[in-house]
C-alpha cells in the first residue's frame, strides 16, 4: 500500500498520458477526485473479480510481480470460491486480501486504482465501465464485450475518463509473436493476404438443463446482473452459460478473439467489408447446449480475408496442433500460436523458428501461462507510467467485434455486409436486431 505522503505527491510531467483525467462525474463526485498519480517505484492496489477458471492465471501473474502490487480484494458472487481463492492468494504472494461478494460495493474504495475482470462475458463491458466511472483502470478478461454495442461503448468509456483499459488477449506480449508480426509486418513472407485462425477441442455433452434451486452461497441475482431474470438452471453454475447467448458469446468469442486479434494483427486490418459463416450444432445434439459447436467463419478486408475454423467439440488436429494462427504470404508462410512460431518459405521450407520459453495452456479451462504473466505486467507498468501499452482497448474491441460479427450471421442465417469504417452493419434490420441485447431495467449503460 502507498504511503499517506506518495499518495499526495505531484509526480510532475508524468508519462502516463493514458490516466489523464477528463471532466465528469462518477457517483456525484468529480472524476478528478478519484485520480491517483503513480510513481514507478509505487505498487499498484488492485482487486481480482471472479475468482474461478481466469483467476488462476491472475493467480499466477500476480506471484511473479507481486513486488508491484497490493491484492487488496477478491470479489465473486459464489462465497465459497471467494474464500477459497483468498487463501490461494495468501499462500502464493504472502498478502491477505480482503473479501467483497459486490462488486458495486468494492467500486467505493478509493484506494483501489485497477481491477481485473475474470466475470463471465455478459459482465465484462459492464463491469468495466463501472469501474471506469469510479475511476478505476481495467484489465478485461476476452471477449471485452458481450455485443457490438458495447465494444464501441468501452472505447467511448475509456476516452472519457482516461484510464488505462487492456484486454486479455496476451499474445499481443509475448516476445515471439511482436518478433514475427514485425517481421510480417517488414516483408519477411511478402505482401499477407489471408490468415486462418483456428481451434479445436473436446467439449463434452452438457447434458439436459433442470430448474434448481440456487446453491447456497451464489448470488444468482448478481451474477445475473445486466441481464434480463430467468430462473435458475444447474448448468449455469460453472463454465457453461458460455453455450447461452443471455450471458456467453459462443466458441467464437470464447477462443477465437485470441486467434483472430493475431490474425488482424499480422494483415494491419480493421473493419471487414462481408461475414460469412457455416455453422451448426453437430454434437450431442440432444443436450441443452443452445448454440453452434462448428463454424467456419470469413470475414472479407477487400482483397484479403480472415478465415475462422472453430470446432470445440471435435478434436481432431487439422492443422497438426489444436489452436494457432496460419498467415500466407505471396513469398511464405507463417504459423503462430502461444508457445512461439515457425516461418516457411514459398517452397514449404522452414527457415526460421522460435519456441517460447515457457510453454503455456492452449485449451485447458482458464488457461495460464507466462504470456498472461508479461500482459499483466505490461498493464501495470503502463498504469505507473514505465512503459507503452500492448493492447488498448480500441484493439481488442476490433477483434471481439470480428467474434460477434459471426455469431450474428449465424444467428441471422445470412451473409452479412459491414460498412469498412466501423464495422457496423448495412442492413438496418439486422442491426436492429443483433447491434444490442436487451438489459434488465436499471442496468442500460449510460454516458
């Protein structure tokens, strides 16, 4: 924790342009008034929300810099999870952080100055710009947003109140993947012109849905949040309310924001011109899984396209591997993924390698990893003003779209045409339809 005098000092010229303040006001009180200027040399106080499958990365980042950092809450809406991930916590760092079941409530401490938002998907834009309005800088688990809408809302959030916002997608950090973008980048396979982003696994039968009563200790209500009520369902208590569109985002936005943010990252490509998909549930068919397990994905940039194989309930290994990225070149090719990469000639030569040196998770639930560790770290120290950002929010707000586009074409069972400037779509109807979800009263963002 800072000190009473480092917590009043004016760090003059500082190089942290991200925490600017902007005017405004954060319940009643001016955003200024919640503005805390770092030193490199100050630890950063933070708050983990969610205390399940993302948090044992957070977990792990939080070991390796924990000379950084004061863990002053855990936050989740299921108790026992919370006391049981304090403890972790206090035997991994050595620190005792306190424990808070609402976020709302953790909001109000003004000695907080990040959180990290490890919620199922239907909260990590809300959770995000609350936290923004109380003055607090963000590092938001993928996909950043639960809808279109709300990706371009974080952007706006962010701009507002000046805070640093990052999304976990982590491979923006990890050494190999900047090496071999910048040398896409520079011409080392020619002009790219596609890339394929894929993913496969095993997801088993999620077997049928029943009406239960609520575990005890789970605030079904909060977890709920900005969603419109429905009664309690056994399956939503861990993982899959991912397959349920009221709070999960699909395979789509699950695993391929990771995959196509490389993708978009190495063609230098922004909003897509058309979206195409052919998708389907083909596995267990019977079970309460409502959406697609399968899809293939396009997404057209003029002359170059992004290409999304997804299938999570079939494992077999097309590309050799189960996930990673593949981007062409008139002059080679390039595979990439988390553990580092391989480029080859136009002849299928390889002529260069680099491995990682730690191995991270690829598709183990909640994943880890030393790449989460350095994106984290980056975070921080782009908090504290020591260095650039690797991944604003305007990036991994492009990437989740691209995630959202597809599960909108197949949800309208129609190819979908956007306008290049912002992604948005041309058919008025379907964006009517699909650009928004629908809030339970109270919850609507407003800025």
């Amino acid at each position: 924790m800072q000190s009473k005098n480092s917590r009043r000092k004016f760090i003059k010229n500082t190089a942290l342009a991200t925490s600017s303040i902007s005017v405004g006001l954060v319940g009643g009180v001016s955003a200024k008034s919640y503005s805390r200027i770092l030193g490199a040399n100050d630890r950063v106080t933070v708050a983990q929300i969610g205390c399940k499958r993302r948090a044992g990365a957070m977990k792990s980042a939080f070991k390796a810099i924990n000379d950084k950092l004061n863990i002053k809450y855990v936050c989740d809406i299921y108790k026992p999870q919370m006391e049981k991930f304090g403890a972790e916590i206090k035997e991994a760092t050595g620190q005792k952080p306190q424990q808070e079941g609402d976020i709302r409530k953790l909001l109000e401490d003004k000695e907080i100055d990040a959180i990290f938002n490890a919620t199922p998907d239907h909260w990590h834009a809300p959770g995000t710009w609350l936290a923004l309005e109380a003055g607090k800088n963000v590092y938001v688990e993928k996909p950043c947003s639960h809808n279109p809408w709300e990706g371009e809302l974080l952007v706006e959030f962010q701009k507002k109140y000046g805070k640093v916002v990052q999304m976990g997608n982590q491979q923006r950090s990890a050494q190999e993947s900047q090496e071999i973008i910048a040398e896409i980048h520079n011409g080392a396979i020619g002009e790219a012109y596609k890339a394929v982003a894929f993913y496969n696994n095993s997801r088993d039968s999620i077997g049928k849905a029943k009406a239960v009563p609520v575990p005890e200790g789970f605030d079904w209500e909060l977890f709920q949040g900005p969603a419109p009520r429905a009664e309690y369902l056994d399956v939503y208590f861990d993982y899959n309310w991912h397959w349920f569109w009221p709070y999960g985002t699909g395979e789509t936005g699950n695993n391929s924001v990771h995959e196509i943010d490389i993708a978009r990252w190495a063609l230098q490509l922004d909003f897509p011109d058309t979206v195409s998909v052919d998708a389907g549930k083909y596995h267990f068919k019977d079970d309460s899984w409502v959406m697609y397990d399968t899809m293939d994905a396009q997404f057209k940039f003029g002359d170059k396209t992004i290409v999304w194989d997804g299938k999570c309930r079939n494992n077999y290994p097309t590309y050799g591997v189960d996930r990673g990225t593949i981007i062409y070149g008139s002059e080679g090719s390039v595979f990439v993924d988390r553990n580092g990469y391989k480029m080859y000639d136009r002849g299928g030569k390889m002529v260069k390698e680099a491995n990682a040196a730690e191995k991270s998770s690829t598709t183990g639930l909640g994943g880890g990893g030393s790449a989460t560790n350095v994106h984290v770290n980056n975070f921080i120290e782009t908090i504290k003003g020591t260095t650039k950002q690797n991944s604003p929010i305007d990036e991994g707000a492009k990437s989740t779209l691209l995630g959202h586009l597809a599960n909108i074409a197949y949800r309208a069972d129609s190819v979908i045409k956007c306008d290049p400037k912002n992604g948005q779509l041309l058919d008025k109807k379907l964006m009517k339809t699909y650009w928004k979800r629908q809030y339970e009263p109270g919850w609507e963002p407003k800025i």
